[in-house]
C-alpha cells in the first residue's frame, strides 16, 4: 500500500470516528435546547390556566376541555397534593398508521378544595423534523469536508513527496558499475535533502567498492590460473616420462584431475560475478534455433560416446534478445548437464517452439531435492567432473533477464524446461 493512499485511509477513519461521537453529542445538545424550549412553553402554559382558573373558578375548566391539547380529569389526590412532571407520548390521530410524537406537562390544580389533573400537550413533530434536518445538513457538510479534505490532502501530500518519488525512481534504476546516477532533484524540505545526501554517500562508497572487489577479484581470478596452468603442463611432462611406476602416475593423474578442475571452478565463479554485476549489459536478438542447433553438433561426438539417441524438434526462426555469450553459455550448460548424466544407450529430447525450450533426458531419480538442484556448489550427481555451478549458472542468467527455469521429473525422464 503506498504511504499517501494509507495516510488518507487513517484521515478518514479518524475523522469517521469524530464524527460519529460529534453527531451523537451534536443530536443530543440539539434536541435538549428544543425540549428545554418547549418545556418552558408548557410552563409559561401552566402557569397562565393556574391563574385563570383562581380568577373564574371551576367553568374555565369547562372552556379548556373543548381545546384538543388540553385533558382535565378530577384526581384522587388531597389538597396541597401538587406538582408537576413532564413526559413524551405518541398520539394516534383517527385514519392515520403512525403516531404523532408530543411533550406532556401534567400538573395539579387545587380548585375550592378539589384536586384537578391536567395534561397539556405540544406537538413535538416539528422538532423532530427541525433534528432530522439539521443531522441531515450536519452529514451533508460532514461528507463534503471529508471528501474535499482528502482530495486536498492527497494532492498537497503528492506535491510534497514528489521530490522522494523522484528519488525512488533514479535509485530503483541503480546498478553498480552501470550508468551513473543522474543529479538527485533539489528539495527545499531538510528530511529529503538529508536523504539525498545519505544516497549520494551510499552510492559513491558502493561504486568504490564495486570497483574494487571487481579488480580483486579478476586479479585473483588472473594470479590463480597462471599456477594451475603451470601445474597441468607440469603434471603432463611427468606423464610422459618413462619408467615410471604406477602409483606415481596415479597420483600425478590426480594432481592433473585437481588443477582441471580448480581451473574450471575459478572461470565459473568468475563467470557468476560478472553476471551478479550485469557486466554483460549488450544484448542482441539472437535466432535460438541456429543457435541451438550449432551446440548439438559440437556435442555431437559425446552424444555418440554414450550411445545417446537425440530427438529434436526445433522450429525455425526462434528468436531471443540476449547478450550472445550468456546465449551459448546458457545453451551450453543445459545440454551438458543432460549429455553428462545421462544414461548410456538413453534418450535426449530437444524441443524448441517460441518462448520455450524443453530438453530431457533419460536418469535416475535425483538424490537431492529437486528445488536445490539450481543452487551453487550442489550436484545431482558424484561425479568429479561437475564442479556444481552449471545449473547455476543458468539460473543467475534467467534471472538477470526475467526468463523462467524449472525442473521435473516423469517416467524416469529429467526434464528441463527454459521459459523466454
């Protein structure tokens, strides 16, 4: 979620939450000024027919009967037994489904001894109308400064973190040894200048050391084959000398075995920094399928060695955009790997159709877990002749280009599949 769409999402919830408690004392206060105004109506009311009823005696009563607001019954109450209460009641009015919402004063009234009870009545409908309206006036401003606030807010909050995203952007395009970094947009706010100049820091510091881990190690890569290189021609002449014993020449094998593959072992990790530090940047659009079948007769020969019966099936005109040495190493690996554990006399199978590659082969069932296969140093199989980087190889170039790389196994077959 992004950081303006979260702080509106909680501007409005609070706000909500304001507002719901708001409306509630609002409606409240509301309603007990109208009450508190009708009820002083009803006093004013009570007091004028006390003081009526002093001066004309008991037929006033008689005259009030006829007004439909007004109830007087005789009580059982004794002299000097008065007061007075308020209350609400509904009124169902002759035809009509609905009651009619009243305030009611009821009081005493001692007249010559007996005790009158009277209700006067006032109509409450339009206070509860004028209520209705004004939370409904109340929710109407509530829904507009809402929605204009977070409109508002929105717009000033992106005009304020434009500088940030700008940011965002210059440095999620950032790669090591790549481009250099364009001129971090001046902002006037501290916290995002600071940060521009934690960046452009961090930048610098990881370009020094970029550069020099790059040297090191081509240097260490460079100062380690040259060693190996004398030990193989060494271990070479030693084998063609004569008269030689046979445990010597076992060893001296060995030795010879060691180096080729130490050599091997450096190239590869050699080979997976440079692609870690995308140093292969040029890419082409290469025809996979010529490609592909350049590799399958150079292997031609190992193909034969083992007996191997090759299947394809490659359509012509397959075309990828890739950097052409990543190409052919990518191709290279995968087709060794399937030549190198096969079985003698066993089955290789090539399929190529667009933005796909399938190639499987005939083996037994691998004896590691099938999602560790494209890991570093792990091997599907005992051999010394893998170093444990093929596969790994293959999947540090899908990643570098978005491609899809996965592994099954069916029907004693190993299958390879290359998504582009």
């Amino acid at each position: 979620m992004k950081l303006l769409t979260k702080t509106n999402l909680f501007y409005t919830f609070f706000a909500l939450i304001i507002f719901i408690i708001g409306g509630f004392a609002f409606f409240f206060i509301i309603q007990n000024e109208i009450y508190e105004e009708i009820d002083e109506a009803l006093v004013s009311r009570k007091d004028v027919i006390l003081k009526q009823a002093a001066i004309k005696g008991e037929g006033y009563f008689n005259e009030l009967t006829k007004w439909d607001d007004i109830r007087i019954i005789k009580a059982n109450q004794k002299a000097g037994e008065t007061g007075f209460e308020f209350s609400d009641t509904l009124i169902f009015r002759p035809g009509e489904r609905e009651g009619e919402q009243f305030r009611r004063l009821t009081f005493n009234a001692d007249l010559g001894g007996t005790i009158y009870k009277i209700d006067i009545l006032r109509s409450a409908t339009d206070s509860d109308s004028l209520i209705d309206g004004i939370a409904l006036s109340a929710s109407i401003i509530f829904l507009l400064l809402l929605g204009g606030g977070t409109i508002l807010n929105y717009f000033i909050s992106k005009r304020i973190w434009k500088p940030f995203y700008r940011v965002l952007n210059i440095i999620k395009d950032y790669r090591p040894g790549g481009k250099p970094v364009e001129e971090l947009p001046y902002s006037s706010i501290s916290e995002f200048s600071k940060l521009n100049q934690v960046i452009d820091r961090l930048v610098t510091k990881v370009e020094s050391d970029f550069i020099n881990l790059k040297q090191f190690t081509e240097n260490a890569s460079h100062e380690i084959q040259t060693p190996l290189a004398i030990i193989k021609a060494k271990s070479e002449l030693l084998l063609q000398m004569e008269e030689l014993d046979k445990e010597v020449v076992k060893e001296i094998v060995g030795i010879n075995e060691a180096a080729t593959r130490l050599s091997k072992l450096n190239q590869a990790l050699l080979l997976l920094m440079k692609i870690d530090n995308r140093q292969y940047q040029e890419s082409d659009v290469i025809d996979l399928s010529v490609l592909l079948e350049k590799k399958l007769q150079r292997l031609n020969e190992l193909v034969e060695m083992k007996n191997i019966k090759l299947q394809k099936n490659i359509n012509k005109n397959v075309f990828i955009c890739m950097n052409i040495s990543l190409a052919e190493i990518l191709l290279s690996n995968l087709l060794n790997n399937s030549i190198k554990h096969n079985v003698f006399g066993g089955d290789l199978i090539v399929n190529l159709v667009p933005n796909e590659l399938t190639i499987k082969n005939t083996g037994e069932m691998l004896n590691i877990e099938p999602e560790k296969l494209f890991d570093r140093f792990v091997k599907e199989s005992t051999s010394n002749e893998s170093i444990g980087l093929g596969l790994s190889l293959v999947k540090q170039i899908c990643e570098t280009y978005n491609f899809g790389i996965s592994y099954n196994y069916e029907d004693s077959m190993h299958e390879l599949k290359f998504i582009f």
